[in-house]
C-alpha cells in the first residue's frame, strides 16, 4: 500500500523541486529548466496513473494462447502525454527566444539586475 | 527513480547552467526509461527525442547566446521554500486519497478507456490503440495541438529575427558576442573533426530510414507523427551541428521550412475539411473510402503524415531561428561599423 504510492511521491518531490527552482532562482534560464523539471513531473503522474500491473503496452497483442487474458495499459494518458512533451518543447523554445531578447535589450538575464534597471528609468 | 530526485537537485544546485543543461537531459532520459516500465512506450519515444535531444539542443542554443554563467548570491530563500513544502505536504496528503497504482478498477480505467481499449481495434482496425485514440477519437485535440506547435514556430521566428530597431544601445552587449561567451554557431564544425564527420555522415541516413519507419508503421507498433517529426529534425539539428548550418540550409533553407509548417496544418485541417465535404463530421474519416475502416486507416495516415511534417518543420525552425540569430547580430554590427 505505502509503496504503492511511491510513484506519486517521486512526481511530488519532482514538482517541489521544480516549483523552487522557479520561484528562488532569478536567472532567466534556469527559470526555465525549472519549469521543465515541473512539466516532466506532471508527465510522470499522468503515466503513472494509466499504468496497470501485469498490463502491457496498449497495441494490440495477436497470437494470445487461449484461456489467457491480455491486460492493457490505458492508451489515454499516453495520448494526452505524448502531444504534451511537443507542445512543451515548442512553449519552451518560445521561452528561450524571448530570454534571448531580453538579453539583448537589458544585457543581463538577472530578474533582479533587470528589475532595478527597471526601477532605476 | 531517485535517480531522477537525485538529478533534479542537482539541476537546482549546480551554478553553470551549461551542467544544469546537460542534467536536465538526463533527467529526461531517464524518464523515458521509466516511462517504458510503466508501458508507455510511446511517450518514452517522443520523450527520449525531444527532452535529451531537442531541448538540449535548445538550451545550449540559448547559452551561447546569453552566458552560461548563473550570477552568484545567496542560496537561501526562504519563503519560497515555505511555499514549495506547503504545496508539497498538501499534494503528499492528496496521494493517500489516490487510487492503489497500478490496479485495474481505478476511476482513470473505467471512463472512457475501455471503449479505446475494447473497440478500437475493430471500429479503427489498426493495433496501436495509442495513434487511433491520437488521430481519431480525440482529432480535435490533436488538431488543437498541431496549430500550438505551429503558433509557437511561428512566433519564435518573429521573435528572432526581428531586427535591431534602435542603434544606441547596440555596444554594450554586442561586444560578448565576440569574446567566447558567445559566438556564431553557423562557423560549427570545422573541416577537421574527421571522427564526428565520418559517424554523422554513417548516421543521418539510418536516423531518416527510421524516422520514416517510425512515421508510416505508426498504426502498427509505437510510432507516430509527432515522434517521427522530432525524428526528423533531430537528424537535420545533427547534420548541422556537425557539418555547419550553411550546409544544411543548402540542404532546406528557411523558405522551405515556412512554407511546410503550414502545409503540414493545412493537410491536418484539409482532411477534416474533405469529411464534411463528404458529409459527414469535421475530422470524420469513415467516408474517406467505401469501407469505415479503410477509411479510418486512410484518415489516420494523412493526419499523422501532416502532424509529421508540421513538427519537424516548427522544430527546425526554431533550430534555425536560434543559431541564426548569432549571424543576424554579427552581420548588423558589422554594417554598423561600415556606415560610421
């Protein structure tokens, strides 16, 4: 029972490390490996919950012996799951290209030496 | 598993974001690893290419860029730190409501699903219940998706290759760009790395072979369009990290790239359009051929064909935008000095 949650443990800790990343770091970058971290935790609860013990990967099986059941896996959090890891790159690659612009602008990728500069005009 | 923990303090802890970087990576593959004991196989796939293989790719695009240097000050933030183990003790206390993992009776497994599990290979008539719940139970979606992807290549492009409005700030920042924290990534891959030149040139074609596998046997084992696009560009992002990105462009430039982005929506949309034109629903492939099934599988290939292009084309164009970019920088400061 305890060690029947541990999957969703790992994914906790996962996002705390992630959340912690993104609020206390103020360089710009590592704001985004931390939103990374986030969004691969949420991957891993999603699969975590599809799986079934015993079950298989959801494509179909064809020469089962008879009087054997075949379990699958739940295809729908793979679904959902899979298009989310492409859309994240792409968000994610949105995030850099404008850290990369704000560089140029401000010369820094410091949230705190470019909130001074803020305050400063 | 606590690999993984383990990496994720790391990647929190470590001051270089080029080694955070490479952490991350391996996190992610070690998450596609894990995803394939809990039979997602699929997903282990896109994770595999896209989170050790295009992010890195991206990240270390943006370092060259930007410095790889994090600023140094105090580690400790406490209130943040407050937050993160409230939020942590809340979700800790939320699991012990969860469902045992892993058995077969849990609320996730009774919805929907067993119709995907149970009828799809009749009412779909192809094996990988993964592309057939993809491209045709939830096709809205998948179209949802496809136009992100597509939104966010498009503006990534915007972004980047705007050009330098105001001149009077352009010194400052300009002159990192020459003294190694930055630098043009287009002069990659000299002529004289002879070993990464013979092993890319023995890889690219078997990583397209089975990119392409990966595209068209899709419907039968793990596969699909979104694994086989970031296929696809993660072989072209290689060819250009080795032989340049002069080369590559020689092999697709940026007009090319432009203009399958959008083909890829359009063949999307386009087959959904040619169901309602057929009379039936948007994205509705039953009346794509005389049989429903034939239909579906007809349906499924195209999408997957269009999701395909539109992601390796967005992912390339991204790649594009962010080594170019160096270029773009190099090439207005030296017309700068020219005119003064």
């Amino acid at each position: 029972m305890i060690l029947g949650l541990f999957n969703y443990w790992v994914f906790v800790i996962l996002l705390m490390v992630g959340l912690y990343t993104v609020m206390s770091r103020s360089n710009l970058v590592k704001k985004m490996i931390g939103l990374s971290l986030f969004q691969i935790s949420v991957f891993l609860f999603y699969i975590s919950m599809g799986k079934i013990s015993g079950g298989t990967a959801p494509i179909v099986v064809e020469d089962i012996p008879p009087g054997t059941e075949v379990f699958y896996s739940n295809p729908l959090p793979h679904v959902l799951i899979l298009t989310a890891i492409v859309v994240g790159v792409a968000t994610t690659a949105l995030g850099l290209s404008l850290v990369v612009r704000i560089r140029e602008a401000y010369g820094t990728i410091e949230e705190d030496d470019i909130l001074e500069m803020e305050a400063k005009d | 598993m606590l690999l993984l923990i383990a990496g994720a303090v790391t990647v929190l802890m470590v001051r270089n974001l080029f080694v955070a970087t490479m952490l991350l990576g391996i996190v992610s593959f070690t998450m596609a690893l894990i995803f394939i004991s809990l039979d997602a196989v699929d997903v282990a796939f896109t994770e595999s290419a896209v989170g050790a293989g295009i992010s890195t790719v991206l990240y270390i695009g943006t370092l060259a860029l930007v410095g790889a240097q994090e600023k140094e000050r105090p580690k400790f933030a406490p209130v943040p730190l407050l937050i993160c183990l409230a939020v942590g003790a809340a979700l800790i206390f939320a699991t012990f409501d969860m469902p045992p993992f892993g058995a077969a009776d849990n609320p996730v497994h009774t919805h929907v699903a067993p119709r995907y599990v149970h009828v799809s290979p009749t009412e779909i008539g192809i094996p990988n219940m993964v592309a057939s719940v993809l491209a045709s139970y939830r096709g809205y979606d998948t179209f949802g998706e496809v136009t992100v992807i597509f939104t966010a290549g498009i503006a990534v492009l915007l972004i980047l290759r705007q050009q330098r409005r105001r001149k009077g700030d352009a010194d400052s920042d300009m002159v990192l760009l020459r003294d190694g924290l930055g630098g043009s990534l287009s002069g990659l891959g000299s002529a004289h790395d002879l070993i990464p030149h013979v092993i890319a040139k023995l890889l690219v074609p078997f990583i397209f072979l089975f990119g392409l596998y990966v595209q068209f046997h899709g419907d039968f084992g793990p596969g699909g369009g979104f694994q086989a696009g970031v296929i696809f560009a993660a072989g072209i992002i290689l060819y250009a990290l080795v032989f340049g990105l002069d080369f590559a462009r020689s092999v697709i430039n940026e007009k090319a790239i432009l203009f399958l982005i959008s083909i890829g929506v359009l063949l999307y949309g386009g087959v959904g359009v040619a169901g309602m034109l057929l009379g039936a629903n948007f994205l509705d492939y039953n009346v794509l051929s005389s049989d429903p099934v034939a239909g579906q599988h007809l349906g499924i290939l195209l999408v997957e064909l269009g999701v395909g292009i539109t992601v390796t084309a967005a992912m390339l164009a991204i790649f594009y935008a962010f080594v170019g970019r160096a270029d773009l920088l190099i090439s207005q400061q030296a017309e700068q000095e020219k005119n003064q």
